[in-house]
C-alpha cells in the first residue's frame, strides 16, 4: 500500500494567516492526490483534486500544488469557518490511502 | 445531486453481526466504484472495502478481512457492508464513499458501537 506522511499534525494560526499543510506519499502518485476538509461532526469535503484543481464552489484561497511523491496544500488567508481537520489522500493505487490528517485552529 | 445517505448503524455486543447500507442517488450508480471509509473516535480516515462496479474486484483491509463483507445492487442502486464477528475496535462512524478520485462523494457516516 501507498503511505501518506502528512505533516504538521496541528498547527495554530492567525486569522488571515497564509497556512500550508505537507503531504508526502511513498511512491510516485504522478497528481493522484484529493484533499479534503472535515469539520467536526461531519463528512469529509473534497477540496482539491489532481493535486491542484480546486473542486466547484471551493474558495479560491484554498490551492493545492506538487507532483510525484511531494504535495502541498494552502490556505492563504485563514478564516474563522477554516477551523477543521484536513486530509491528504492518493487515488494512484488501489487501496486508496489517506494522510492522518492536519487539525487547523485559530490562535 | 449526488447522495448517498447510509443506514444500519447502532449499538452491538462484541462478537455480534451488523448490515450497513447505502443509497445512492443523483447519478449512474453502476459506473462508480464504492467505498466503506471508517473514523475511529477521535482518529483519522480510513479505507476498508472496495467493490468495483460489476463486482469483480473486491478489497478489504487487513483489520476485516474475512469478517466483514462488501456487496452491491445495481438495480437497487445501493451498496452493502455485512459486518461479524464485531469487536470493541470496530468502534467508529462508517462512511460510504463514491469512487475516491476526482469525483469523490461521501454519504454522512453513520456510527457503529461495539459495546458490551
């Protein structure tokens, strides 16, 4: 199976604070790679897809970016409703896997 | 819209037998393959089954394999998750997911306690 070694863990920002998540997968996943946001209580929402592409109706400040194994996602001015839990995932092999998630706080 | 609303969770004893099951709704259900995805307390995301859509490749992840089962209906547009042998570390919300690539969906979970 496909690991994904996401990091920080949790991290505590600022509002309009520039935030960004890593996400790193054992083997080459060409831009195989969704990210999603869980709020608590909730079901994940895909934000970004093929590594970068933001899914509809996303806000813009949410960007994803990277190829093969290094992949990083941003916020770029942190919002009060950011506050939740993201996951990286790669679709490149069966089975699909997920990072252990980013818990984003406000500071 | 795509929905896939789950059922069946609730609260059983070690060593007993649940069915979950998902409906699906808002699009060609037999083109996609299908998910279960469970969240312990607390934890984080992770993959259990995998039924492909006319049912020839099937994954399970080693924590169920030869417990739990995945099926699907194509006619009833839903899938299936028969879970034996339960234990206290199946513990979590399951969620049915769409094919976990560009077009991921996920259904709302619903949460499965094993509890004596």
């Amino acid at each position: 199976d496909i690991q994904m070694t996401q990091s920080p863990p949790s991290l505590s920002a600022s509002v309009g604070d520039r935030v960004t998540i890593t996400c790193q997968a054992s083997q080459d996943i060409i831009t195989y790679l969704n990210w999603y946001q869980q709020k608590i209580g909730k079901a994940p929402k895909l934000l970004i897809f093929g590594a970068s592409s933001l899914e509809t109706g996303v806000p813009s400040r949410f960007s994803g970016s990277g190829s093969g194994t290094d992949f990083t996602f941003t916020i770029s001015s942190l919002q009060p409703e950011d506050i939740a839990t993201y996951y990286c995932q790669q679709y490149h092999g069966l089975p699909a896997t997920f990072g252990g998630g980013t818990k984003v706080e406000i500071k | 819209e795509v929905q896939l609303v789950e059922s069946g969770g609730g609260l059983v004893q070690p060593g007993g037998s649940l069915r979950l099951s998902c409906a699906a709704s808002g699009f060609t259900f037999s083109l996609y393959g299908m998910n279960w995805v469970r969240q312990a307390p607390g934890k984080g995301l992770d993959l259990i089954s995998y039924i492909s859509t006319t049912s020839t490749t099937i994954y399970y992840a080693d924590s169920v394999k030869g417990r739990f089962t995945i099926s699907r209906d194509n006619v009833q547009n839903s899938v299936y998750l028969q879970m034996n042998s339960l234990r206290v570390e199946d513990t979590a919300v399951y969620f049915c997911a769409r094919d976990l690539d560009y077009e991921a969906s996920w259904g709302q979970g619903t949460l499965v306690t094993v509890s004596s």
